[in-house]
C-alpha cells in the first residue's frame, strides 16, 4: 500500500479568475482555508464546499475540490443530505450574513439542532454586498444604506447567541486577516464531531469598509480583542491588564490594580460552560474571538442511518414501489 501524497496549498488552488472586488476579505479567508487544509490530511476528492448565494458563496469555485453553489439559503439543507448519504466526506458549508440569516435563517437553525457532522461558516461582512450595499440581518441599528436611508431600525441577530440558542454543539468566532487565529479555528472546527459554526468577521471594502477596523488595526487591537482560551483567565490589552469578572451573572469589565482586582478575580474561560458563553456572546467591548462553546452530543447522521439500518435488520431492504402504492391502491379497468 502507498503513503498518501502530502499535498499542499497549490493543490487546493484552481485556475479560475477569483471574481471578489480587489481588498475583499474573502481572499484572505480562502487562503488560510488553502493552507489548513493540506493539514487536516484529507483527501481532495473527499472533501465537499457547499454555497449559496452572496459573495461568499462563490468560494467553491475557487477551491480545487468537490463543490456545489447552491440555492439562497438552502446551503445548509443540501450539506445534510449529502453528509447523510456521504458519511465518509468532509463538508464545509460557506454562507454570508444575508444568506445564512435572512432567507436562510430557518435552514441554518435546524442545522444546528441536528448537528450533523460539517462545518458552515459564515462571512460576516454585516452588508448585502452582491446586491450592492443594503442592509443585512447582522448591520447595526442607524446604519444607512441604499435600503435604510435615514438609517435601520431593525435590531440586529447576534449570530454567536442565535446559534448557540439553537443548540449549535461548536461555536467559534474569528477575523478574515488573523491568519493564524482562523486557521486554528478551521482545525477545531473540523476536528469537532458535529455541527461547527465558525462567525469570520470579513471586512466588505465596497459597501461597509472599516466594519471591523478596531479589530484589525494593529494600533488598537489589543485593547479591543479578547482571545478565549479555555482553561486561561479572560486577560487582555497591551498591558495584558485588563481582564473579565462574572458579578451577579454579568460580565464586568475591570483593571488589574483598580478596586482592588487581582488576577484572582477574573473568569476563567471554560469551552463547556453554555451560560457563559451565551453572556460572552453578548459582549461588544472587547471583542471575544476563539471557541465560545463546544459540547459532544449525538451526530445526527449516526442516528438517522442506525435506524436505517435497524430496520433493513428487521424487515430486509425495502421496495420502493410498493412504499409508493400503499395499502390501498386499485386499479381501474
Ligand atoms: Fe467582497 Fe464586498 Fe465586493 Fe462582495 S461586494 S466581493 S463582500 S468587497
């Protein structure tokens, strides 16, 4: 038997023209999603991108694997019909703001409480960017757009409380440049067994350039990102001395050496703990990137074709036929 060929970031490249406007965040999300993969060690021909519709959801074509751009929002629906009769192969499902939350939010809910074995993330760019700059379920209220002129006035979806809401069994967050932060996100996303949901922050250069400037800017970032590590104290700022306290069920942000806080006082981060994260989710300032929550909990293509199999042990293989005729089928001369 021969080794398998280690491949490596050219081999997941095609040739086609990558049609994203020029600075699009999208880029950087598909290269770090060009050099993860060579480490997961899987297969190209085993290996599935599903879109849907949206900027993001081009991305298949530019992905030398299998691929499939979808219908708006169903992204999410045809990822857990293949992943039920395709055990075997690894699934990404790639969606946006607009696609994953507005007409596909249903899709995207039920995916999550199934938790088959895939992984969707969503590009948030908090803009419908491939309609040209209106505004999407994830933009903030007052935003003016070509469809909010004198600014929306619907209250936003926070995508990390929905999801876990939902029952998401893995829910991360990171930021389309952080190179190595999102790919250390790819891989715990994909070795999660179950639905991973992973919120990239992606910056739309065209129609809401700067969205998440504080997060990027190297000037700022340390005051304003709060990296999540599980089993670590929620420290951070250039002085790492900033930290988060739990005060009667809040999250209070506090400074070493003031009011008397010490290290001792700040919340340890525990992937496992649901309240804690629903709260972290709710947090604006600073900004929590890493996993928020992860649980092991029943795959759901393990459930559903166990108990195919248990009936095909029972009652043999069935016919489809004489499922289609029924009990009560006659037949007119
Ligand atoms: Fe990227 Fe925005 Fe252009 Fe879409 S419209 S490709 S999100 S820069």
């Amino acid at each position: 038997m021969t080794a398998p060929v280690a491949l490596t970031k050219k081999d997941f490249e095609t040739a086609n023209d990558v049609r994203w406007c020029p600075g699009c965040g999208d880029y950087a999300i598909l290269a770090n999603m060009q050099r993860t993969l060579p480490d997961l060690g899987i297969p190209r021909e085993q290996t599935v991108f599903i879109s849907g519709i949206g900027c993001s959801s081009r991305f298949p074509y530019y992905m030398n694997t299998y691929g499939f751009h979808t219908i708006h929002g169903r992204a999410p629906t045809i990822a857990t019909g293949l992943k039920l009769s395709r055990p075997e192969l690894s699934v990404w499902i790639i969606t946006g703001d607009g696609d994953a939350l507005s007409i596909g939010g249903n899709h995207l809910i039920h995916l999550l409480r199934r938790n088959p074995n895939v992984q969707l993330l969503l590009f948030n760019n908090r803009i419908y960017g491939l309609t040209k700059g209106q505004f999407s379920p994830t933009s903030e209220i007052g935003k003016k757009t070509k469809s909010s002129p004198m600014g929306t006035v619907d209250a936003p979806f926070n995508p990390i409380q929905l999801t876990l809401g939902a029952g998401a069994s893995f829910v991360a967050r990171s930021v389309d440049i952080e190179a190595k932060h999102l790919q250390d996100m790819l891989k715990r996303a994909h070795g999660h067994r179950g639905a991973s949901f992973v919120e990239i922050l992606q910056n739309c250069p065209i129609f809401n350039d700067g969205a998440f400037d504080a997060v990027t800017d190297k000037a700022t970032k340390a005051d304003i990102v709060l990296q999540l590590e599980h089993g670590k104290p929620m420290l951070y700022g250039k002085e790492r001395n900033k930290g988060i306290r739990l005060v009667n069920g809040t999250l209070d942000v506090v400074t070493l050496g003031e009011n008397g806080v010490t290290e001792t006082d700040i919340l340890v981060h525990d992937e496992a703990n649901l309240s804690q994260a629903f709260l972290l989710g709710g947090l604006h300032l600073p900004v929590p990137v890493g996993v928020f929550y992860r649980v092991e909990r029943p795959v759901y293509e393990d459930l559903l074709n166990g108990q195919v199999a248990e009936a095909k042990e029972k009652k043999g293989d069935g016919d489809l036929q004489q499922l289609v005729n029924g009990a009560s089928t006659w037949t007119v001369p």
